[in-house]
C-alpha cells in the first residue's frame, strides 16, 4: 500500500536507518505472516483431503495437521513479532524526531521560534509525531500481510487447483479497485473538512476562554451563536465530504468481505465437481484460503483514516523541520566589553508588508551606561530588544555587542554576554536553586545564594519556601506569586554575569511590598552593566543617562530627561500625559454615609 | 459493556433511537451472515454426497442470503452517512451548553485545552466509535459466537472445543483491558510531562542556548522522551502478552478441532461432509476473534472519549434556592461568607461581613492571594460559598438564575476578552438588542469612538483581523463600552488599568468615570493611589476584612493599609539610577 501520499512519512523514517531496518524486518515478519497463515490453512486442507483416500493414513494425517499447528502459529508469532518490533520502532522513531525538531528549534532565529509560539510547536513536537504512530506502528505489519497474504494464497490454490483460482479471481481485482478508491485521499475534501475543524477548534477555544465575559454579559447567546455556526459549518462540510465517498465506501463495506468470494468459490465448485473437474478437497482448501486475499485488505479499511492523519502530521514535521537554520559564523569574533550600538537598522518581520518596523535606527549605548527607550506601543520598541540578543536579522544596518557584529558571534556566546529580562518570567520545573543556577550551570551553592541575596529573592526563599532552595516552583513556577518568580529570574540573571542587560519592565507588580524588592533586585543587577530597559513607566527612567524615543519606527529624540522636558516635543508630551495618569482616582459619591 | 453502552446512548443524544434501531440492524445481518455460513454444512454435505440438484438449491438459498446480508449492512452504514455528522453537532451544542452553564469554578479548575480536546476530537472520536466501531463489534463478537452454536449442534463434542477456549479467552481479554487501562494512564501522564517541557524548552531557549543546554541532547528534554518511550513500550509489551495468549489460544483451538474431527471420521464417529462443513465454519470462527483482538486499541480510544464526553456532559449547573425575586435595589451585602475553593482545604474567606451601599464606591485592597478577587467573583457567582449569604438588594444571590443575576452587574476584567466579530458586535454584546447609535454612544463615553472611526471600515473591522493592531488600552476601551452599554446597576472593576502603559492609561481612566457614575461600584485596586476617593476601602488579609474605612481615616491609624501606602510611595519615587560611563 505504498502510495504517493506516503512520501512525507517515509522522508521522516529515512531519518534514522535503525528505524528504517526496524521497520523492513517488521515488513518482513508481517509478510511471512500472512504467507504462513495461507500455508497453514492450506495444510488443514491436505488433512482433511488425506481423509477421501480410500485408506486414509493415520500417520499422514498427523504430519498435515502437524504442520498446520506449526503453520498457523509461525503465522500469529511472527505476525505479533512484527507488531512488536514496529511498535518498538515507532517508539524510537518518535525519539529520534523529536530530538531532531528540539535541534532545528534551537538553530533557527529565536524570533521565528518565539512568533511559531509554544503551543504550535508544542502540537507538532507531540501530537504530530505521535500521529505518525499509526502508519509506522500499527498499519506497518498489516502493510506487510497485505502484500504476501494474497500473493501466497493465489499461488497456493494456482498450483493446487488452478480452476478454482480463476473464480477467485472473478472477486480479487474487484475489491483491489473498490478499496484503493476509498483509500484516495480527496485532498480537496479533506482540506475543507479539516478548515472546518480547525474552526470548531478556534471557536471552542473562543467559547471556554471567553467564558467568564460571555457569562456576564450576554448569557453566552453572542457567543454560542458564534460556536453553533462554526459547529453548523463543521457538519455540513463532512455532510458534504461522505456525500462523495459514500458510494466507494457502501461498495467496499459489500464486497471487502468473505462472503461474496465464497458464495464464488462455491457457486463455480458446484458445476466443477458435478463434472469431476475438480475433486472435493480441493473445493475444500478453495473455501478455506479463497477469501484470505480479502482478508488481509479488511483491517485497512478501519485504519485509513488514522493512516490519513499520520499523513497530515508529517507534512507539518517536515515543515517544521525546514524551517532554515540562522547563520553561523565561519571564524567566529569574541565581543570585547559591553557597549552596544544599533547602526542605520532596518527591520521588518515580513518583506511584504509595508513600512518597515524599524528603519534607520542609530543607538549608542556605551558600556556600562543605561539607555531607556520609550514610546508608544507599535513603536518598535520590543523589536530593538529583540535585535540585540539576535532573535532576527536586520535587513539593513548592524548590530554590535562589545565592538563585534552580532552576525559575527555564535549565537550561544551572544547570548552569554546578554541577559534577557522580560515582563513574563520564564521558570523551568525544578527547585528554586535550579531555576537560579540555569543561569550559570555549575554554580556552587554560595554563588546562587549569593545572586539570590543581590536579587532580593534570599528572603523570602528561606523563610516563606517550606523548602528553601530545594522547594519545587511547580510548572512554569506556578507556585511562586508573579514578584518572586521575577526576582528568581533576575537572580538568574545576575548569576550568569552577563554584562549586557535587555530588561522590559514589567507595567504592573502584584503587590506594593514586592514592587519593593524588585526595584531593589534591578538596581542591583543594573549596577556597573550596560543596560537597554523599555520603559512602560516614565517615572522610572527620569535618571538614566540617555533616553530614546521611539515612534513609527523611527528616533525621533533622544537625551537626558531635563533636556527632553525642555525641548517641549514627543517626551515632553508623554511626560505629561504620565504626570496626569498619575494623578487620577477613583472617586466615590460622597452623599452616601457609610 | 452496559457502561459503554450507556455512554454511546448519552453521547447519541437525540439520534439514540436512530443508533438503537443501527444496532439492531446489526445484529440481525450478524445473524444473516452466521446463517449464510451455517448453509454450508447441507450445502458441503449434499456435494460429497453427489446431490448437485440439491446442492444448487444450497448455493442459491447462499446467495440470497449474501444479498440480504449486504443490504442490511449497507442500512447499517447509512448511519455514518446521515448521522456521524448529526451526532457530533448535537454532542458539541450540548457541550457548550454545558459549559455556558455550569459553576464557573469548576469550568477554571478543567484546563481550556482539556475542554478543547473534549468538544474537539473526543467528539469525532467517539462519533465514530456510535458509528463504526459499535456495529463492527457486534458483528466481530455475534457471528462467532452463533458459529460456536451452530457447531455445538451438528457436533456436539466439537462444539465444546470451541466453547473451552471461549471460556479460557475471558480472563484473558479482562486481563488485556485492565493492562492496557493501566498503560494508557501511564502514557498520558508521560505525554503530559513531555508537553509541558516542550513548552517550557520552547519559551525558555534563549536561556537554554546561553549555557548550552538546548539542541538534540538538551538534558531537560531527553530525560522526558526517554521516560515517554519507556512508559510505552512498557504499556505496549504488557498488553502484548494476554494478546498472543489469545491468538495462540484461537488457532489451537482449530487445529485441536480439525484433529478431533478427523479422529471421529476416522473412527466412523462422524461423516466427513460434516467435518468439511465444521472446518469451513471453524476458520470463521477463527478470523473475526482475532481481529477483534487488533481492534482493541480503536476500540478503547473511542471509549476514552466517550468517558470524559460524559463526565463534562455530567457537570450539573450551581442549584438555585427557591424564593428568588428580581433585585431593585443594588446595594451588597456579604453575612459570614465562608469561601474554599474545590479541591483546597484552608477557607480562602472566613467570615467576611461586608457591606457596599448602592450608589457607592467600596475598593478592595490587600497583598495578592488575600481573597479580593474571590469576593467579587462570588458576587457574581462564579461558585457558592460554603458558609453565610450574599445578598443583592436584598436578596439571596443563591436565589437567583445566574443568568438573571448577571443583568445587574457589568465587569471589568484586567484581562480583555474580545471575540473574533466586529467591534460592533463585540461592543453590542453589552445589549444585544441596542439600537447602532446607542452603541456608538457607548463607544464615545468609553473613550474609543474616535479611533474605532479612524479604522477603515469603522465599526465593521473584525477585531480577528487588526488583532495585534490593538493596543491593550484599545481593548480595555473597547471592553469598557461594553460595560456602559450595558448599563448595569452594580459595576466591578478588577484592576483594570494595572497592564496599561501611561500612553493609555490616561484615556482609560476617563472611560472608567464614564462607567462607574452613580452605579454600586466595587473596585480591586493594587495602586492605592486610585482609590483615596472611595467611600469605603477594604483591607482584605488572609481571608478577612483586616481594616476598613476611608483613605483618610486608614492612614491615621498604625496597620496594614498604612504600610502599604508607605511602601507604594516609597516604589513610586524609585527610579533606575544613572551610571557613571565606564572609562
């Protein structure tokens, strides 16, 4: 059942040549299990047959029915056999790949890692490639029995009684025809059915998130209209999609069964035997092996769906898979010191869209010195964050850390020198003195402490934790409140001692007492490196020494702050915006007395 | 077997008469076919006895049979055609009817992406289990066992071979369901530890990449793929043995049958037409059973899906206390409230007695994990408390509809949610049956009129298209226009500039005052500074009202709130410090 729709499976499997032979032997044993099936029911029929001799012999008798044992179970052994060793391929292929996407992953630009989005990748990593487990692992023994089951079957009845072949061969190639005609993909069809589902999905997505607005507005009547119609649309494209299978499908359901080639079989042996064409046990053995052809079909029938899946989820393997690599350097450069400088940058995320993101940037951030961009949002501001520990390449322009070309570093020495600080704080599952230490792998026990103390973390790991350093953070650290799982990443930066720091302030703090201790925490790691912060809040960076704003991509002016307030342009006019959100309240009707 | 059964009824919803009348259909063709084999004892027996006269009549009453057969099988797969997709839209509204309508706790406490797998592929899973799988289960399970009969009848002692091994496959296949029970659980829990290091590999790679840990031998991620891999084959290999227990059972069982046969034929115990016929009927016997045996795995994931389908479907909505009246007047209050959250054991509110007068501002402060949050989403009962009364106006909250007692209260979350629609619909969510100018209105009062028409097609921009386009102050307004649309007596506020930057928090304050004017207001504020004009704050601190009182009198007194207002002014006036360019 080798058919062209397979490439994509076969181009993954090709991947790893223990996985390739694996599934060659599983081949194998499936096709001398389908032979061995045939060659024991064809002894079942010798034995019976030795039963019309005149004198039939008790000895004879017990060799066939011998031989039938040891042919039936060669047949379930190694077709068990086969099943095994597939699955235990598939299990390793599963491995391989995965390990193979974690490589691609961290050799293509951070940034197109960070835009696929974790939820994507994690779909493909997991589910795809466990899809594949249908074809490599369940469809694979039944691939082989198919193959040599019919073969040996024809062949056996072909030299036993070539008569009765040619009624079997009235049904076989008609139920060959009808089952590769189901098990077409209809592309076309398929690709609607599944932008159907992907529709359902989005709008369950929909649904069960917006959840709690849906409630307290509209008792859900909007929104369970939303999800009825992508429901609707849903039934009516696979209404429409069975509609055009339906015929191949009812066929295949009438005649990829014994039955009919039997009803053959015995509606030719009939006449045959009334002219003694052929004897009784050769009919015999016709309406034991007869509809083993058909047989070894059935099971696929049931698995081309899963088969048609695995198909699906390879594609997306592959895509993946091809996702170029980001450049490395041939002679890589080692940075000296820290200062960074965006030079004549240019930057879009697509070349088809419009203006550029970035155009022309110049920022000098000498080392050692703190650099503040702000601006409105869309401005372009994360972007030169991102530009710095290269999550993508400029299109224009340069970037340098420490005096070298980013594009002339490798990318893990990068970032080494750059500690990346975001709003959203990244913790792995593990102790809270692993998380730390990730910074810095081999940190001893008085480093990790020691960056925790500089990060305002020591305190409330040792008295609040009920194990300390040791006390599990839970997944994605769930179990730390929003404050402390930033001061553990800021510990981790501190650790790692990279000398230039990329910090997104956070816009909101989850309680007063730890806003606090994090500004602490940033003080300290700030101190003596070079910094780049996007500020969200002016009052922050009223002391550092250069300010640049950002808007629609472009610099638009940059200095100190009393220089900028001065100029009465762009930061004048934020600055003031930011003066009167600070001073708004809520305020109650004081006519009602509590 | 019953609670599968049960579970494919539930699941069929209203297609179960449909469904019921498909399995009977399916036994009845099982029966056909076990007939059309049973034909081949008189029709076997009449030819070694040369009666070819007789023998045609066996072959044609064969054939009729064989198209009886195929009719019914092919009725019995029209239900796929006109009902697999039926069924799965039922199942899917009544999914999210149920999920519109049950407490909102137990909603939070089911993950999203578990749901989305329930209404998702469980759905089509389980779909074609009704469909498929069901009826090739009768028909795998049926025909044996009337072969089992037929050959029990034409031979008694060969008929009990056949019945010994069946009774010898029961505890085999019990104990290949418990094994592979067993595994499944093992490999979810395995798939759900390698998802979530995926995950976390994937938002953590440029840490991983700094210090060498990311790549094909990234030790975080190896050690949970070689974990999965084990978890698999270990669940595969255990359930492998109990299945080549049964496939070697099913083929000895025929051989001991021709073996027995041949035996009584050679003793003249039996004639040799009859053995030919119980042969031919012994490999059918044969056949089916084993591909039973393959069929286990589809079989078991249909049935997975089937059972959370179930336990979702079995959510019940909160109960609502009889005596409820509409409220028509707002103000709040809270009498010995008791709140623990299902699956924790320490009360996150404790005797909280509150009260918010109607047309007033009450904020609610206090460290994270305090239980502000908790109180406003008991106000709108997102669950029951254990203990004490929520009163709206007067009345017992518990006694009204959720549905009737969220047309009194608006919310404003710190997260927006905007569906993939128009901003007009999204906005007319407020008040489905406003009128376009009222909306308009609301847009303006929210602050977002202005830059909604500066949109190119205005208020028909599907926010799916401009998505990221949208600024979260831009969302924030959007949501909030909602709420004045809405026009609710009773409006609460979960820190709902706190995620702004200071470009957009100036326009979103100012719809918030739009919003909040002369309604029953309960605001979660973090930054103290916000709410020095209320009427009445709430220090709230391990699940009580530590302090209250207004700004001025809380800050006089030695306590909670006034450490906090001290710390919040000590961070506001902290700034990153300017560094000495190094030489």
């Amino acid at each position: 059942m080798s058919n062209s729709g397979m490439k994509p499976v076969s181009d993954l499997v090709a991947l790893s040549p223990g996985v390739r032979g694996q599934l060659t032997r599983a081949l194998a044993l499936g096709a001398l299990g389908g032979a061995a099936g045939v060659a024991g029911y064809v002894c079942v029929a010798m034995a019976v047959g030795e039963l019309f001799a005149a004198q039939p012999s008790a000895s004879a008798l017990a060799w066939w029915i011998s031989f039938a044992l040891v042919g039936l179970v060669v047949s379930f052994g190694s077709r068990w056999l086969a099943e095994q060793v597939a699955h235990h391929a598939s299990f390793e292929l599963e491995v391989v790949l995965r390990r193979r996407l974690a490589d691609a992953l961290a050799k293509m630009p951070l940034g197109v890692v960070q835009r696929l989005g974790s939820g994507r990748i994690k779909k493909v990593m997991q589910d795809d490639v466990a899809a594949l487990h249908n074809v490599v692992a369940d469809a694979m023994p039944f691939f082989g029995a198919v193959a040599a089951q019919p073969i040996a079957a024809l062949i056996a009845l072909g030299v036993v009684q070539w008569k009765l072949l040619l009624a079997v061969l009235l049904v076989v190639p008609v139920a060959m025809i009808s089952f590769s005609l189901m098990a077409r993909d209809y592309a076309a069809q398929r690709a609607k059915y599944n932008d159907a589902n992907e529709n359902v999905n989005a709008a369950v997505v929909e649904f069960v998130q917006g959840m709690p607005v849906v409630r307290t507005f509209d008792d859900g009547r909007t929104s369970f209209r939303r999800f009825t119609d992508a429901v609707e649309a849903f039934t009516a494209a696979i209404g429409a999609w069975t509609a055009t299978s339906r015929t191949a499908s009812v066929f295949n359901k009438l005649v990829i069964v014994p039955l009919p080639t039997l009803l053959v079989i015995a509606a030719a042996g009939v006449p045959m035997l009334a002219t003694e064409w052929i004897t009784a046990p050769e009919l015999l053995l016709g309406l034991l092996i007869g509809a083993m052809p058909i047989e070894a079909i059935s099971p696929l029938m049931h698995l081309t769906n899963y088969v048609n899946d695995s198909k699906a989820g390879a594609v997306r393997i592959n895509e993946l898979l091809a996702i170029p690599p980001l450049p490395e350097p041939s002679s890589p450069k080692a940075p000296q010191g820290s200062a960074v400088s965006l030079t004549g940058v240019t930057f879009s995320y697509s070349t088809d869209r419009g203006a550029p993101v970035l155009s022309e940037v110049d920022i000098e951030i000498p080392a050692g010195s703190v650099c503040a961009l702000v601006g409105p949002s869309g401005s372009g501001k994360s972007t030169v964050a991102r530009l710095i520990p290269r999550f993508y390449d400029v299109e224009a322009g340069s970037v340098s850390v420490g005096g070298v070309d980013v594009r002339e570093m490798r990318s893990d020495v990068l970032l080494q020198h750059v500690a990346l600080v975001f709003q959203d704080p990244f913790l792995v599952e593990g102790t809270v003195a692993e998380n730390i230490r990730l910074g810095k792998p081999g940190a001893t026990d008085e480093e990790v402490r020691a960056a925790a103390r500089a990060a305002a973390a020591h305190d409330f790991i040792v008295t609040e934790l009920q194990d300390g350093y040791d006390s599990q953070v839970g997944e994605r650290g769930g179990r730390l409140s929003g404050g402390q799982r930033q001061r553990v990443t800021i510990a981790r930066a501190i650790l790692s001692d990279a000398q230039v720091v990329v910090l997104d302030e956070a816009t909101a703090f989850t309680d007063p007492e730890s806003e606090a201790a994090i500004q602490d925490a940033i003080a300290r790691l700030t101190k003596g490196r070079t910094v780049l912060v996007i500020a969200h809040r002016l009052s922050t960076v009223v002391d550092v020494d250069q300010i640049v704003v950002l808007d629609g991509g472009k610099v638009v002016e940059r200095g100190k702050h009393a220089e900028l307030v001065a100029a009465n342009g762009r930061y004048a006019a934020l600055w003031a915006r930011h003066e009167q959100a600070s001073s708004w309240g809520l305020t109650g009707s004081k006519e009602v007395k509590l | 077997m019953k609670r599968i059964r049960r579970l494919m009824m539930l699941a069929a919803g209203p297609y179960a008469p449909q469904f019921r009348a498909t399995l009977r259909i399916s036994v009845i063709a099982s029966l056909v076919q076990a007939a059309a084999y049973a034909v081949f004892i008189p029709l076997l027996a009449a030819l070694s006895a040369g009666r070819f006269g007789e023998a045609w009549s066996w072959v044609g009453a064969l054939a009729a049979l064989v198209v009886i057969e195929g009719a019914l099988r092919v009725r019995e797969g029209a239900f796929t055609y006109d009902y697999w997709h039926l069924v799965t839209g039922a199942t899917r509204t009544r999914l999210g009817d149920r999920l519109r309508s049950m407490p909102q706790q137990e909603l939070n406490r089911r993950a999203a992406g578990d749901l989305t797998t329930v209404v998702g592929s469980n759905v089509t899973s389980a779909a074609t289990g009704i469909s498929s799988f069901s009826t090739l289960f009768v028909q795998l399970v049926t025909v044996p066992a009337l072969l089992g009969v037929v050959v029990l009848v034409v031979d008694w002692r060969l008929g009990l071979v056949l019945v010994a091994a069946t009774i010898a496959a029961i505890p085999l296949v019990r104990k290949l369901r418990a094994l592979s029970n067993a595994g499944f659980r093992r490999v979810d829990e395995a798939n759900a530890g390698a998802a979530s290091r995926i995950v976390e590999y994937v938002q953590g790679l440029p840490v991983f990449k700094a210090t060498g840990q990311a790549g094909a031998d990234s030790e975080r991620l190896v050690s949970v793929f070689t974990h999965q891999q084990e978890a698999n084959a270990v669940s595969n290999r255990s359930a492998s043995v109990p299945v080549a227990a049964l496939q070697f059972l099913v083929q000895v069982a025929v051989v001991a049958l021709v073996t027995l046969g041949a035996s009584f034929v050679l003793d003249a115990r039996l004639s040799l037409p009859l053995l030919l016929a119980v042969v031919v009927t012994a490999a059918r016997f044969a056949e089916p059973l084993g591909a039973a045996v393959t069929m286990t795995k589809l079989f078991e994931m249909s049935e997975a899906a089937l059972s959370r389908i179930g336990s979702v479907l079995a959510v019940e909505p909160l109960p609502v206390r009889p005596g409820g009246t509409a409220p028509t007047s707002f103000d709040i209050t809270f009498d010995k409230v008791g709140f623990t959250y299902d699956g924790r054991t320490s009360p996150v509110l404790h005797e909280v007695d509150l009260v918010v007068p109607q047309r007033s501002l009450t904020a609610l402060v206090g460290p994270s994990g305090s239980g502000k949050t908790t109180v406003t989403k008991l106000i709108t009962r997102f669950a029951d408390p254990q203990s004490g009364v929520i009163r709206l106006g007067g009345v017992d909250v518990g006694s009204l509809e959720p549905a009737e007692l969220l047309r009194h209260i608006a919310v404003v979350f710190q997260d927006v949610y905007l569906f993939d629609d128009t901003i007009l619909a999204n906005i007319a969510m407020g008040r489905p049956d406003a009128t376009e100018e009222e909306i308009i209105a609301a847009a303006r009062a929210a602050n977002v009129h202005a830059f909604i028409s500066r949109l190119p097609q205005g208020y028909r921009t599907r926010v799916g298209e401009i998505g990221s386009a949208l600024s979260g102050g831009e969302r924030q307004r959007i949501s909030i226009a909602r709420a004045i649309l809405k026009d609710a007596p009773v409006v609460l506020l979960d820190e709902p500039t706190a995620a702004l930057d200071t470009e957009s928090e100036v326009v979103v304050q100012q719809a918030i005052d739009n919003l909040v004017r002369g309604k029953t207001v309960v605001v979660i504020a973090h930054r103290l500074s916000t709410v020095v004009g209320a009427d009445q704050i709430l220090v709230i601190d391990g699940g009580t009202v530590a302090q209250r009182g207004t700004h001025e009198e809380l800050i006089t007194r030695p306590g909670r709130y006034a450490d906090m207002w001290s710390a919040q002014l000590r961070a506001r006036d902290w700034q990153l410090p300017a560094q000495p360019a190094s030489p």
